[in-house]
C-alpha cells in the first residue's frame, strides 16, 4: 500500500486557472462529505468521465467532428454549472477565477484566511475551459503566509482531496493531463517564436 507522500507523487501537478469557493465544515457536517453515487455531480462527473474517453478515440478518426462534440460538450457543461437548482451552493463566498496547484489528488490555492492543518473544506472548483463543475471534500495539510498578497489573499493554503470518487479523480486526471499538453504545446510555439 502506498503511503500518502507516494500517493501524491503519482499525479501531476499543474498550475491552472480554476473558479474557486469553499466553505469551513465541522464535524457535524461530516456526514455530507460523503459521496452519494445518485446526486447530479456524481452522474455528471461519470458521464464526463465517459464522454472524454469517446472523444479521444475519435480525435484521431475524425478531428472535427471530434472538435465539434467537445464544443457541443463544454456549452452543455456550461449550462450546467449556471444551473444552480442543480446543487446547493457549497459556500457563501462567490466562485471566482484564481490561480491554482492542481493534481488528481489536491490542490493549493491562495486564501484570505490561514487555514488549520486537519481542518475540512467542502470545495466547489469549475474546470476551465471544459466548465465541469465539480464539489469536493478536502483536508487542508498545510496554509502559509505569502511574500507578497494576491488581493486580498495573503495565504496559501494546501489541501488533499478525500472521499473523491474514482470518475472524479478520472475527471481531474485527464483535465491535468490536457492541460499540460496545452501549456508545454505554448511554451514550444513561444520558444520557436523568439
């Protein structure tokens, strides 16, 4: 069995833009972070799971009708994160657009506030630019104080994702994956460039 540092080691990480909230759970709150296969997040972050996986295999065979279906897919998943009778809001605070370390199995992100080592989060992330929404349970492992603040964050906090399902961490896997491509695809171009 593979200890938790090892457990990290084996995602990549990136550092992304994501819409960000969460909201501070106690230990009451401990039976909500637990993962309920029928809710919509769940049946969507399966079916995504699905779709992406189709639209590889067809990227190759017919690049734009491929092109087409993940368009076709990013408007519906658009949709559905605006569709807020969905789901209930995770947090008070508005989701908004930050920058962010992200791997299949955590993520850190700048913070207003120092988070507690072991406190738990309910985290609320939209992808971009695929727009799936997903809500994850978290513990934070770690939070500091920055050289210098982004806003009105003067912390960044680090957190280990945990009771993620295996089609959310897929969902995280692959969009990690697409991502990097795309950004050491930039980095080639802007070096060919120069």
């Amino acid at each position: 069995m593979l200890n938790d540092q090892q457990e990290r080691r084996r995602y990549f990480r990136i550092t992304d833009q994501v819409a960000i909230s969460y909201r501070l759970l106690d230990d009451t709150d401990d039976a909500e972070t637990g993962v309920n296969m029928n809710a919509p997040s769940a049946m969507v972050a399966q079916l995504e799971n699905e779709i992406t996986a189709s639209l590889e295999i067809l990227r190759s065979v017919q690049p734009q009708v491929h092109q087409l279906l993940e368009l076709y897919n990013r408007k519906i998943n658009l949709v559905l994160s605006l569709d807020e009778s969905l789901s209930e809001p995770v947090s008070d605070q508005i989701k908004r657009s930050q920058q962010v370390n992200i791997s299949a199995c955590g993520i850190a992100f700048p913070s207003n506030e120092q988070l507690k080592p072991n406190q738990k989060l309910l985290m609320d992330l939209t992808l971009f630019p695929s727009n799936i929404s997903l809500k994850l349970a978290a513990v934070v492992i770690g939070s500091h104080l920055l050289d210098e603040p982004i806003g009105e964050d003067c912390y960044i906090a680090r957190a280990d994702f945990v009771d993620i399902t295996n089609n959310e961490q897929e969902v995280l896997v692959q969009h990690v994956i697409k991502r990097q491509t795309l950004q050491l695809k930039e980095r080639r171009e802007a070096q060919q460039n120069s």
